[in-house]
C-alpha cells in the first residue's frame, strides 16, 4: 500500500465486540468528507482490536527454522526476483507508488515463486481460522538492503484506510521470511498500536523478542506489535556488518475478512520479469522461541 493520493476516499463503520465504548452497539466511526459519494465497509472489530474471524490464529511470536529449504539455484532465483521486485517499488514505475506492497487473495492463482509463497504462508497461518475468502489474503513485498540500513520501529496496517477513515487496522500476522544471513535481527515489541491516531501512542513494554536472520527462517507475530530491525545490532551478528553485505527478506502480512484500501497485485510487467518455480514452505517444521531480551522500554 503507502499509496499516496489513489484510490476512493471510502468510509470505515466499525462494530467493536466486547469493547466498551460507551453504546451497546459500539461506535461507529465515519470520517469521509464525502460520504454520499462513497462505499462504505462495515468491520467487525474482537476485544483486541483485530479484525473478527472464526476459528484459532496463532498470535504468538515463532521463528521456524528451515522453514524454506533450497537449493543454490532456487536461493539465486528468488534473491534475483526480491532484488527485481524492490527496485521497481523504490523507483516507483509501472503505474505504482515507491513504497506501494502487493496483494494476493486467498482464492487467487499464484503467477510467480513469490506469489506462490505468500499464498503459502496465508494457508499456513490461516489453517484454522474461519473467513471470507473473498475479502482475505496475503499483503506481500520485498526488502534488499545493506547491512548497515537501518529498518525503523513501526507497525504495519492499513495506511489507506488510516488517512481516509482515520482507522489504525492492522494485519491479523505480520511475517519475515528471511533469505540471507545477513543484518541486524528483527525485534518484536510487545507493544500494540491504539485503535485511532489520537490515542496516545506512549507505554510500556516488558518483553521484547529478537531473531536472528537465517536463510530459510520464518518469523511470525501479532500484526498489531511494534518491530523494527535497527542496523546498530548488525555488528552482533557474526559480523554480518561487513561491507558490501545484504539483508534480503520476503515480508507477508495475513489479512482476514478485511483487504487494505488499495491493495493491488503485482503490475503484469514486473511479474513477468520474475521466476515462476514451484516451491515448498515447510512450516510444519522446527520452530524455537525466538530470543527474548530482558528490557525495559519507553514507546
């Protein structure tokens, strides 16, 4: 998404379950400055703030290793295609935004090895739940960077739906898929982003979780957790910190019942530039709790 100025100003009604905001019902927000012209998507929000849906999801932080297991031409196939994918989001061509991410819905046939993995990952972590297919799926980018790059605090949602509705939505599982082993880690904090832009975003977090980039490692987390990669830890690493060094991830965000305002497949030109392999996720596999550090922050 992070798609500035496209897309139809829509208006978010939201049915909180179980949150105390004063009606029965709940509130409903409504902030389009031009609501006669336009749709409307009613979301019916749980007690934490998500996205409703039935069945089990798996919130918990994991890192599961070996999750992706290949060959030397599968990882040069698939390093070759983040690098493709990443360029073309930064400089911001064929009709897309720099920064924009891709969707793939639930139903949809995969035309390339990153769409086929994203929709991998979406089956994994939404075995057990209970949906609209139609209205879920996997948001999914790529990230190349060098080692001493530094990937800011912050929580993934619905950016569009935050500038037009004023609505802070997020992921149900936010994912990284690493394919190097190079960077600083990934650390999860459990702090949950507010409801709203006017909530205070301040408070305190006791657990912080890191993981350690490996190629074929799997990370997954509550889409609602505040993250962030900062390049200062890269040097404890195996001194991945050294010159000329990547950080390659895939990144997949599992969305149920709810698809982020301008969400869009990858533009047919690039996609016809990248791989088209079969590849297999095996998440089934070992996970390790990743390593929790014991700190104390002020968000």
């Amino acid at each position: 998404m992070l798609k500035e100025g496209e897309g139809k100003k829509r208006q978010a009604a939201t049915d909180p379950v179980g949150m105390n905001r004063g009606t029965d019902e709940g509130d409903r927000y409504d902030e389009s400055d031009a609501a006669d012209e336009s749709e409307e998507e009613e979301l019916i929000l749980d007690p934490e703030g998500r996205v409703a849906h039935g069945g089990i999801v798996d919130y918990s932080t994991r890192c599961i290793q070996d999750a992706l297991v290949l060959r030397a031409d599968e990882t040069n196939a698939l390093l070759e295609d983040s690098q493709l994918v990443m360029t073309a989001r930064a400089a911001g061509g064929d009709g897309y935004s720099a920064g924009t991410t891709f969707w793939v819905g639930a139903s949809s046939k995969p035309r390339t090895t990153l769409e086929r993995l994203a929709l991998e990952i979406f089956r994994f972590h939404s075995r057990s739940a209970q949906f609209d297919p139609a209205s879920s799926g996997v948001e999914w980018w790529t990230q190349v960077i060098h080692t001493g790059d530094d990937i800011g605090f912050h929580w993934d949602r619905d950016y569009d739906m935050e500038v037009d509705a004023g609505l802070l939505i997020h992921p149900h599982v936010a994912t990284v898929t690493y394919l190097s082993t190079s960077g600083a880690p990934t650390l999860v904090i459990k702090h949950a982003s507010p409801l709203t832009p006017g909530d205070s975003l301040c408070g305190k977090a006791q657990q912080v979780h890191a993981c350690v980039p490996k190629k074929g490692c799997h990370l997954s987390f509550d889409g609602r957790m505040l993250h962030g990669a900062p390049s200062s830890l890269s040097a404890l690493v195996d001194g991945s910190s050294s010159k000329g060094e990547k950080r390659v991830t895939f990144l997949a965000n599992i969305w149920i019942n709810h698809v982020p305002w301008g969400a869009d497949p990858l533009p047919k030109p690039v996609s016809a530039k990248i791989s088209r392999r079969p590849i297999s996720f095996c998440a089934m596999s070992f996970a390790v709790s990743p390593h929790e550090l014991d700190v104390h922050l002020d968000t």
